[in-house]
C-alpha cells in the first residue's frame, strides 16, 4: 500500500522512515518533506501544501491512509475535508484539535472534567489581566490563548515582566489574533515529560514515555523553542506514575470529549509537569506528536507503525500491543545559529552524506532531517533550510552511553552557524545517579 505523510520537519521524516519499514508498504509520500525524506529509500516528496490538491493526489495515487505531523493543518481542518472526501486519515478533527488550537479551550476543558491543571484565570481586558497579577504575585505565567508557533507563553519571573508580557500580547497584539484573550496561570515546579498515546475515538494506546528540552540554552534556560533534544524512555514516570497518568489525565480526556460529542481519533500529547510530591499537571495537549519526541520514540519501537495506525483507524486499538526495543534512545538537535527567532540558512552541511550512507549499515542510530535542503547547484549537497536543521538520534544500553554515542556523531556534521545543546538528556542521568 501507498500512504502519505503531511509534513516537513523531524517528526514527519521519523514517522514516514518508520512506515517504510512496514513489509505492506511500498512508498510512502510525503508533502511537502525535506533532502532528508528525498533521500530514504521508498520515499518520495511531494511540492503540495494545499488541502484540496492533497486529496485530489491522496484520490489518484490511491493512498491507503495518510497521517498528519503538525498542527497547522489539523487546524485548518484537513482531518474533516480528507473524511468527507471518503479517504482515511489519522489525526483529530478540527473541533477535536481545539485541545491544543485553543489553550482557553483546554483550560476550561479540564475544569469541566476534573483533569489536574494549574490553577488560571483568562482575559480579555488589559486593565484586569494586571490586576489579576498583582493579587498573584511572580513568579507567573501568561499565555496567549490562541496558536502562536510555539512562542505564545511566557514563564514571568517578575510582575515587570508579567505586565509588560499582558501588554505585548492584548495591546501590542505580538501573536495577533492568537492572543485576543490571554491565561494568567501559576507558575508551576517540577519535571517535564511528554506523554503520546494514539486514540481511536474509544480505546487509547500508549506510546513509550519521553522528554523533551524546550529551552534553548543548557541547564534549562533560555526561552522556549519547539524542542532542543528528546529522549525515551524518561526515567521520571514510574508504573505508578504511568498508571496515574492514565488514569487522571489520559482516560478523562478521550471520555470527556465523548461526553461532549466530539470523538478524539489520533495521536494526543499530554504535557506534563510532575511536581515534587508526585502530582501530575497538564501544561498543555498537542493533537499530534511530539518533534523531537517522536525520532527517538518510533527509533525505539519494534512493532508496525502501519498495523498499529490501521488498528487505529478501524477503531481497533484495543487489540493492539506495542514492542519496544529495551534500550534508550536520544536526540540532539542540530539548529541553526539565530534559532528560534531569527536562523541563518543556506549554508552548507559536511559530513552528513557520509553518516546517512553509515546509518543504512547499523541499526543503532538515524539522522532524521527537518530544516534541510539541496544546493540547487548541487543535488548532492545538502544545505540548511531552517531553524532546527537535524536531529541526531542514537540508541545506548543506557541513557548515558545513548546520550555519549549521539554526542560523538554531531561532531562528525559541519555548517556555519551550527547550534545545538550540549547537556540533552542531563535530568535524567542526574536522577538515575541520584543517592
Ligand atoms: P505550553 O506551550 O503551555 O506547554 O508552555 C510552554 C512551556 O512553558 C512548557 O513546556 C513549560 O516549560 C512552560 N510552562 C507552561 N506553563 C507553565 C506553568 N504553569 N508553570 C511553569 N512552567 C510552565
Ligand atoms: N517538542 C514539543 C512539541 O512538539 O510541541
């Protein structure tokens, strides 16, 4: 069978290099994709961007189902357009996706249904959001309530900056129509993990445990970006903790969107906060997966993506099992200098060729492309074309050594302005080391 995979950054080159290994798939498409999806065996890239045209291609290349990586096109409401047009697609619809198109959505959602949160308040109003914060005090977090690529939430230190931040995104309207309304919200501690499980609208399964680090700088500092490096499994969720998480978070959500009429089919992302004394806090849900979670989670599972998708989509889930491979896999991410406000791009990569020719040969590590291309004077030469330019994703016998083999391989990848942390998968070692 043929599928499709909708999308051009990590995740989707993760996804479609997963699919590919299914012994029922002969191509995998993906639109628009990046050099590195032009790369690999079996697929193919695809210059269409547009809802319409990539259901007409989906109808004539006759694709058994197509799967979608980011947001923006759940949000545009492709799930809805691909079904009504008769084809399979994993992915929540449109009015599902509101978990993560609307962070007031989500907010009043899990007040609705009982689903631990940080206590918040949402405004429309300048003059109350500052009030708001004065009865709260700092440290606090403001977050445009809308979509902003990531660069919506701001974690204030101070009610200088919590104030200045209620102004940037009601008055200034930085995000635009994005922050028309913004959520006050308490500054929560604790340790970040990403939780991924697939829906079928019923039935849940979940995909192996991982983190990610968000901030740009090492230590954890810096502001947000999409991802700087991930790994799974994470050793901060415990069974207990798994077993919690299903049971506070996971089960209420697809239960209540249920109750509310809405059925939540494909892959949802729970952002989480464990707190020191073992509560479990939603910071946030994506309706898709993880990037860069996802390289180092699909490096790591052993089962057919395409069977376990299939099951998804026939409403199956429940009899489907997971196998993942025992060790742990770790990804760094190679970004370009400027990442996340403003990157550098064209410059040219070394050192990639060779490693992508190696990666074929052993089966402990992949470079999985996101902002890349081809020297259009050379289509052999690769060159950056993004913020986040790869991400270099080796499998350890532990943590440690995952996180020291994928060290070793970035050194082997050259460009101007390279970025990339160089402390990804620190917490976890820190906590397995821990008295
Ligand atoms: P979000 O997009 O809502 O997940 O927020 C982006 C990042 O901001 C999260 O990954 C956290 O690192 C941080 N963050 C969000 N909400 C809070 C909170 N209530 N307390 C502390 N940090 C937060
Ligand atoms: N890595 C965070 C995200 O995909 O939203």
């Amino acid at each position: 069978m043929k599928l499709l995979i909708i999308g051009s950054g990590g995740r989707e080159h993760a996804l479609a290099w997963k699919l590919i290994q299914s012994p029922r798939v002969e191509k995998v498409f993906v639109a628009p994709g990046n050099a590195g999806t032009a790369h690999e065996h079996g697929l193919e890239n695809i210059a269409i961007t547009a809802i319409p045209a990539l259901i007409d291609f989906a109808q004539s290349q006759k694709v058994a189902f197509t799967v979608v990586g980011p947001e923006l096109p759940l949000a545009d409401g492709i799930v809805d357009a691909f079904l009504d047009a008769g084809l399979k697609i994993f992915g929540p619809s449109r009015q599902a996706a509101q978990l993560e198109i609307s962070k007031s959505f989500a907010k009043n959602f899990m007040q609705r249904h009982n689903i631990p949160t940080a206590a918040y308040s949402t405004f429309t109003n300048a003059q109350a959001a500052h009030e708001y914060i004065e009865q709260q005090g700092a440290p606090i977090v403001i977050k445009a309530a809308g979509l902003a690529a990531g660069k919506g939430v701001i974690v204030a230190p101070s009610l200088e900056k919590a104030h200045s931040a209620v102004d940037q995104i009601l008055i200034t309207k930085l995000f635009g129509e994005a922050g028309a309304e913004v959520i006050i919200e308490e500054f929560l501690q604790g340790t970040e993990v990403s939780f991924i499980v697939m829906c079928d609208g019923h039935h849940i399964l979940p995909l192996a445990t991982s983190q990610d680090h968000k901030r740009l700088f090492d230590g954890d500092t810096g502001p947000n970006t999409g991802g700087m490096g991930a790994y799974s499994p994470t050793p901060f969720i415990s069974p207990g903790l798994h077993a919690q998480i299903l049971r506070e978070v996971i089960y209420p959500v697809v239960q209540g969107m249920t109750q509310e009429g809405v059925s939540y089919t494909g892959f949802l992302y729970a952002g989480l906060m464990i707190t020191p004394n073992n509560q479990v806090k939603v910071l946030e849900f994506n309706c898709r997966m993880g990037d860069p979670e996802t390289q180092p989670i699909l490096m790591r599972l052993k089962s057919d993506l395409a069977s376990l998708i299939e099951h998804a989509l026939n409403g199956t889930l429940d009899q489907a099992e997971t196998d993942w491979d025992r060790r742990v896999a770790l990804g760094i991410v190679m970004a370009a200098g400027g990442y996340p406000e403003n990157p550098q791009k064209g410059d040219s990569i070394t050192g990639l060729s060779d490693l992508m020719t190696k990666q074929n040969t052993t089966n402990d590590f992949h470079i999985f492309h996101s902002g890349t291309a081809l020297n259009s004077h050379d289509q052999q030469q690769f060159i950056t074309a993004g913020g986040r330019v790869l991400c270099v994703t080796a499998l350890g016998d532990n943590l440690k050594l995952a996180q020291q083999r994928a060290y070793e391989l970035t050194k082997q990848i050259r460009y101007n302005n390279s970025y990339m942390r160089h402390d990804i998968g620190h917490n976890g070692i820190e906590f397995l080391h821990k008295p």
